[in-house]
C-alpha cells in the first residue's frame, strides 16, 4: 500500500490517509482511552507517591516537569512528565537529551530507563490531550514547520508511544553526547516523521494492540539491561 519514503517524498496521496477519519480514531479509542486510564490510576498511584518522594528528597519540588508540545489538531498543550533533571533544566541544555546527559538525576536517569517517567501523561490522557498510543508529542518549534502531509500527524491525539517510540527507544544513544539537538534535526526527526505518519495511515485497534504489546517488550527488554548493568 505505502512504504515510509513514499508519504514525505508525495508518492502517497494525502487523499489516501483514511485511517485517521475513522470512527474508530474520533470516537471509540477516546472511549477506550479514558476506560483504561482510570483504571491505570487505581494500579499506580502508589507508584507515583514512590516517585514523588524520590524526586523531593533528591532534588526538591518540583515533582513533575511541564513543557509545551504540539498538540491534537494544532491546540498546543503542556505535557506531564515526572522531572528528570535538576530544576530549570531547559535553561541550562537543548531541548534533546543527549547522552550521559549532565542534568540527568539519579533518581531521573532510573526513571528514564524504566519508562516510569511517561506514566505521569496519563494526566494528559485524562484530560483528552494524549492517548495511550499514537505519535510522541514533539516540541512546537518542529511541529510548526510541519508541512504537506506531515500536518496529518495533528489529526491523531498525541500518545505515550507508537512506531517512533519504538524505533527510537535509545535516543540519547543515536543523538550523542554533544550537539543533540543538531543531531536529532539531522539524523532522527524526518525519520521519527515517517513513522508518526505511517500511525496516521493505519490507525487502527489492531495497530494498537500491536504497538502496545511491542513498547512493553522493548521497555523490559531496556529496563533489564539497565537493571543487570547497575547491579555489576
């Protein structure tokens, strides 16, 4: 039907991109969507009290870290993440991660390694900015200078992971430890594009699903390592 290079390159009729209109994608996944995080809620908010408490005792309030992201049909919105780096973050570095990142906590760098800093988005999945699955939020600068049919990425809630998520699971690894943010425009965003567009196309329960069971294996498959690695 497509391939990656054919939506950028205009080989994929925007006309095309149908999966997006679906009931299923305007009605039904935001039903599912708020199911599912109420009952995530009642699992982990013992979790979030544990993080809380490590944040506070490491580095002080405030708990969570707040940043504006390009949002659901263009509405920007401020993204919910346990804060990984010490305060005013943003201040000191790029808006990319890089690699042994210096404002990385210890507390955060766990976090990080285990996910567990993403959980705090179900705050926005509450509030209907985000889903459970569909394109990572990306940083307003980038997506306003989305053009053609990378403008249909909109047309779908922003989500805690998808076909980018998983293929850029070791991001601070591929931007390096020096000009992360040259390097993620460089190497990583057409691509990360690519990807959030093919969710765009075949936004389906099934790519859910799929997607789903997928970021849990690569999440353990990550945590593992780290885990294993910090133990020796």
């Amino acid at each position: 039907m497509f391939n990656d290079d054919s939506i950028l390159n205009g080989e994929f009729p925007i006309k095309n991109f149908k999966a997006y209109k679906s009931f299923y994608n305007r009605i039904l996944k935001r039903i599912l969507d708020m199911v599912f995080v109420i009952i995530a809620f009642l699992i982990i908010w013992p979790v979030y009290i544990i993080i809380s408490i490590a944040i506070v005792l490491e580095t002080g309030l405030p708990v969570l870290y707040r940043a504006e992201r390009g949002g659901y049909k263009g509405k920007n919105f401020r993204i919910f993440k346990f804060r990984t780096m010490v305060q005013n973050a943003d201040k000191i570095g790029g808006g990319t991660t890089a690699l042994n990142d210096p404002r990385i906590t210890k507390v955060g760098n766990f976090l990080r390694k285990t996910k567990l800093d993403e959980t705090a988005n179900l705050l926005n999945i509450l509030r209907g900015e985000m889903s459970f699955i569909g394109p990572r939020p990306e940083l307003v600068k980038y997506t306003e200078q989305y053009k053609g049919a990378e403008k249909l990425i909109l047309q779908v809630r922003p989500g805690i992971t998808d076909f980018s998520s998983i293929e850029f699971i070791n991001l601070d690894e591929i931007v390096g430890s020096e000009n992360a943010d040259d390097n993620y425009e460089k190497y990583v965003l057409k691509k990360k594009n690519k990807l959030r567009l093919k969710y765009v196309a075949t936004v389906s329960f099934k790519t859910d699903v799929e997607i789903l069971i997928e970021t849990i294996h690569k999440v353990i498959i990550k945590a593992k390592k780290f885990i294993i690695k910090d133990a020796k």
